[in-house]
C-alpha cells in the first residue's frame, strides 16, 4: 500500500483556496484542478509514487480534474473550516504555487494538455479514469519549462498581447 501524505483532495484543494485568499488571488476551479494534479504528479515522482492525497483524476477536454470535487464544487466552494497540513506537505505546496500558481488559466491548460502524458490517455468520447503512476512516468514536467502564451484573456474574450516597448520620441532643442 503506498503512503498518504494529506488526508484527502478537499483538504489540498481548501489549502491552495486559503493561500490565494491570502494573497488576494481568485482561483478559477479549472485551475485548482490544474494544480491539484500538478502537486500529485510531482510529489508521486518525488517521492517513489507515494500519493499526496487520495483522488482519481479524468481526462477531458480541460485537462485532467477530479470529478469528486468536480461535482462538489459546482455550486460553488461550500463551507470548510480552516484547514490544517503538516509543514512538510505545506511548504511542498507552496513551491506547486511559486511555479504554477501565477500562471495564467490559458498557459497551465496548455502546460497539461500539450504533454504526451495527456495526449496518451484523452480520449473524445470517453471519460478515462488516469493510471497516476503511467502518468508519473510519462510526465516530464519538473524538467520542461511552462510555456509562454501571448494570448491573453480579457473581458471581452481572448486578445494577443506582445512586450510594450515605449515610443521613441525627437527631442527637439
């Protein structure tokens, strides 16, 4: 049986909510579900496929989610005190922040989707349920670099966007 680091995918989900809010960040469910499996995979490749949390991920469209929260968190975040984790899993955590979190939603859709880990398992008219450790072994992320998307969203839908450099202006004397 492998080991259990967090007790369960609510208790990490509620842990990346609670470090958002205290950075006065909102986090879309489509990339908690994003960072979710991030920090299973890494931790699983870090630790010889010891489990951080208890879950089952599926392929969609998205990426990979976790339908049980999925389908909790549909109506909204319901209520969940505040939520205690042992240092070690929290500091884990918050390396998974440092370089994923301020990632736009579009750059860490992308992240996933575009590895052969998710090509390999998404299937268009199936749900999957993802072997983790086949997963574990063909995601390669901790040596890639995320890519960088110049298309942004706006409120008025996605825009591409480049490097503002300032107007060169003549001076006159």
């Amino acid at each position: 049986m492998p080991k259990i680091a967090a007790p369960s995918a609510f208790d990490v989900a509620y842990w990346f909510l609670q470090f958002a809010e205290k950075k006065q960040i909102f986090i879309e469910d489509e990339k908690l579900h994003h960072l979710l499996f991030l920090a299973q995979l890494i931790y699983m490749q870090r630790h010889g496929n010891e489990i951080l949390f208890p879950s089952m991920f599926i392929a969609t469209k998205k990426g990979f989610l976790e339908p049980n929260l999925l389908k909790v968190f549909a109506q909204g975040h319901p209520f969940m005190p505040h939520i205690k984790i042992d240092e070690k899993i929290s500091v884990f955590l918050e390396q998974i922040w440092d370089k994923y979190g301020n990632l736009p939603l579009l750059d860490l859709r992308s992240t996933v989707t575009q590895s052969q880990a998710f090509k390999s398992c998404y299937d268009e008219k199936n749900l999957v349920a993802v072997d983790m450790k086949q997963i574990a072994d063909l995601f390669k992320l901790d040596k890639e670099q995320a890519p960088q998307s110049r298309i942004r969203m706006s409120q008025h839908g996605p825009v591409m966007v480049s490097q503002w450099s300032p107007r060169k202006v003549n001076k006159k004397d």
